[in-house]
C-alpha cells in the first residue's frame, strides 16, 4: 500500500544550543587561521571541483563552523586538494589545510555518520 | 573686534573655539549642561587602539584653560536671529549674545532602541544597548546578566537605528561597526569564557586601523561574526533571551540563546540640532542632519551665510573625525572674514 498522510520534517534551523564542537575545534587547534574567515568566496570562484559540479567549499566552510556536519564526509571528498583556494584567499587561510584536516576529524570524531546531504546540495 | 558664538560643548565646539579664539577672534561656546564634553564623558576607552578617552578629554580641557574665550554652561540656545549684519543668539533664560558668525556644534543624539521594541529594550532585563555597555565598563563594573550570573554567550546586534528605514534612519552610522569590534574585545577580555557572536549586514571598517581590529577580534578572541538581521528577541523562562536570524551566508534560518544582547545603537541629529537648524532656516539632509553646502568642498559651510557648521551635526563622525571637521571650520571662518576685510 502507499504510504499517504502527513509526515513531520525536521527543521533547517540552525539551532546553537545543538552545536557539535569537536570537528570544529580540532580544526581551529591546527589551523588556526580558519578563524578569520570573510565567507568572501573567492575560495569558491576558482575552485576546480566548484567549477565542474556542485560543490561550494566557503559554505561547506561556513556550516562547519556552525556545527553542521551532516553529510559532510561525501562533500568533502570532491576537493581535489589543487591548492588554488589557498592561493586567493585574501586572509591567507591554509584552505588546504583545513580540508585535510576535516578528513581526518571525521575519522577520529565519526561526524557524518549520517548521509543528509539537504544542506550542502542544490540538487 | 570680530565676535563668534559656537553652540554646543563638546569636543567640535572646543576644538573650534580654542583654535579661532587663537587666531585673534572673540569667541563664546555655549553649552546647555553644566559641564562641557558632551558625549565624550561617558566614554570609556576609544576604537581603535583602546586608549581611554579621558586622555582626549584632558587634551580639549587643556585647550579651554590655555586659550582665552568665553564659556557659559547653563544656556541652551533656543534662537538664532538675523539683525542688522549679526546674529542674535537668544537662549532659554533670555539671555541674548550678538555675534558676526555662529558655528553650530550640537553633534547628535543616541538612537532610542525603545523604538525597535522587537529588540526587547527596556522591556527584557538583559538587552542593553552599546552606549550602557560603555558606561559599565567607564564605571569598571564587572558585566553580569540581570540576576547576577556570569553571561556564558553575548550577542551583539549591529545596525540598531541605522540602515533601517522603519527606524526611520535610512542612513549608516559609520562607527558602530567598530564599536562593536572594540567593544566585543573589550567583554572578551574581562570575560574570556564567554561566547561572543556579532550579527551583522555589512562589516564596514573605514578607518586607520579598524580593519586590523576586526581580523584581531577573529584571530586573538574568537568573535564570531554571522551575517544576518535579527528579526525578534523574546525571554526565555530563566530571563536569557531566544534570538532568531538568519545566516545569510548559509541561507538558513538560525536561532541561539544568549544571556545578553548588546545593541549598537546609531547615531541622530541631536535635538538641539534640529531645533537650531530650523530656526534659523537651515536646509536639512533627508537625514536629518543640517546640509553642508557642498559636500565635498565646503563640509563647514551651512546653506545660510555666516553660519558654520562643525562636528556630528552634519553627519555621524568618530571622535578624530570630529577633531578635524571643527579644525577645518575654523580654518574655512578665518577664511571666510579674511575675504570680507
């Protein structure tokens, strides 16, 4: 039978008092320079993998720092590591750096366990 | 002897009557309270490098003892008048000073966050604005929620009577961004558990030094900044307060709970402003403040000859800004009666 009737939906409300700290704090402490961040999107404009698909790596960014990391582990994995965000940001934040370093927290914190990829794609 | 009235003792006003008062003028400052400063003495410590603003105080209190002009406290202006080549300058007790030229020096008001009650001020206990903040740390109190507890997130609110046309000020206040910045360093330092988050439209940071403060602020205390509006305060039971916005940056809605909420309030004409400016003719901004003549090459000229205009009463300046307006007013009124002679 199809299933019919009123489902409820989670919210997109990015709510602080739900805020996961870890992946974000682990980041900060070896790369310090992501706290500086404009969200200016340069980074975003010459990025390779941005220019070919669906993937914004200053907004990817921007919710880490908001404690969102739900289906972050399959978005990050499109950076190419080409180095050319590091290149413009105007705030010389090691970009690079800080995917590598995303890689890892995921492993060592288990974030994206779940694969909601609402907030990162368009699509 | 040529005589100049300057209204209004704050720091454009005795900036510009020490400097004419050295060029061989006669000048009275009026001030209508009993002290002069005008806003400068509720400040603690001034953008961008934290020095306290007592030094810049002592600096325009020195210029009053060691230059000789006249000072009367007490006397609110209430009329400016046009006789026979002077001005009649007529204040509330009917006391009357003559003068050749008059130079408006009655800078601004505070915006009265009471009329964004969606902000909850003065409703709500723990929303106060940016001009409280500065008191508390002018009077080296130790800054506490409403019961007393220590505040484990403060927001800060830009924009509050500025850019915001249902405020009725269309216009930016220049310096409150800044504020913000200095003031959100100056909380994290006294309290360096504490989250603190700005929330902001536009992080305008003109001056010398400002932009560095800002970057400080991210890299040295971990202030965070979202870009977004407030939309609405509203009290928690245990008297925090829910603030929703929304990131702009992520394009969702976002909500926190902070147990403080800190109003950068903008800047006005000040009342005396607007009350001189039309009674005695004076063109007005859509701003509200007093219109400069031109507003690239004449910023001390009002539309009305021989009355000058100096400091905040023209446009919302910082303190230097304001030491320099009132300095080119009296090089632009030296001018000026050179070229009658």
């Amino acid at each position: 039978m199809e299933k019919f009737g009123f489902a409820i939906r989670e919210t997109r409300t990015i709510d602080f008092e739900q805020f996961d700290e870890r992946l974000l704090e682990y980041v900060l402490s070896y790369e310090p320079s992501f706290r500086v961040c404009l969200s200016c999107g340069g980074c975003t404009a010459t990025c390779s993998a941005g220019n070919l698909i669906d993937f914004n790596i200053r907004k990817m960014n921007l919710l880490i720092r908001r404690g969102e990391t739900e289906g972050l582990e399959k978005e990050i994995n499109k950076c190419m590591l080409c180095g050319k965000c590091v290149l413009v940001c105007p705030r010389g934040i090691n970009i690079r750096n800080v995917i590598m370093l995303i890689k890892k927290g995921i492993v060592l914190f288990n974030t994206s366990g779940k694969s909601d990829q609402r907030y990162y794609c368009h699509a | 002897m040529i005589n100049i009235v300057a209204i209004g003792g704050g720091i454009a006003g005795i900036e510009v009557s020490s400097l004419l008062s050295g060029l061989g003028y006669e000048v009275t400052l009026l001030e209508k309270n009993s002290e002069l400063g005008g806003k400068l003495q509720n400040y603690d410590a001034l953008f961008p490098n934290f020095r306290p603003a007592s030094d810049i105080k002592e600096y325009i209190f020195n210029k009053c003892k060691n230059n000789g002009f006249d000072i009367q406290t007490n006397t609110e202006i209430i009329d400016i008048a046009r006789k026979n080549g002077k001005f009649l300058i007529r204040a509330k007790n009917n006391e009357t000073f003559r003068a050749d030229a008059v130079v408006i020096t009655t800078g601004f008001d505070f915006f009265d966050a009471r009329k964004k009650e969606e902000y909850g001020y003065k409703i709500y206990e723990n929303v106060l604005t940016s001009v409280d903040l500065e008191e508390k740390f002018k009077r080296k109190e130790k800054i506490r929620t409403a019961n007393g507890k220590i505040p484990e997130r403060i927001a800060f609110i830009h924009c509050v009577g500025s850019r915001d046309e249902k405020s009725g000020n269309h216009y930016c206040s220049k310096v409150c961004c800044i504020t913000g910045v200095k003031q959100a360093i100056e909380l994290s330092e006294q309290l360096p558990e504490t989250e603190i988050y700005c929330f902001y439209m536009d992080l305008r940071m003109y001056g010398q030094g400002y932009e560095e403060l800002y970057r400080s602020a991210q890299e040295n205390y971990n202030i965070q900044f979202i870009r977004g509006r407030l939309s609405e305060a509203s009290e928690n039971m245990d008297e925090s307060l829910l603030i929703k916005a929304e990131d702009t940056l992520s394009g969702r809605p976002l909500k926190m709970n902070v147990d403080l909420l800190i109003l950068l309030v903008g800047m006005e004409p000040s009342a005396g402003t607007s009350c001189l400016g039309k009674s005695c003719k004076l063109e007005f901004d859509n701003s509200g403040f007093i219109k400069t003549k031109d507003p690239h090459t004449q910023r001390n000229y009002s539309t009305e000859k021989g009355i000058f205009l100096a400091g905040t009463c023209s446009s919302p300046m910082s303190v230097n800004d304001t030491i320099e307006n009132a300095r080119s007013a009296a090089m632009e009124i030296h001018n000026y009666f050179q070229a009658i002679d």
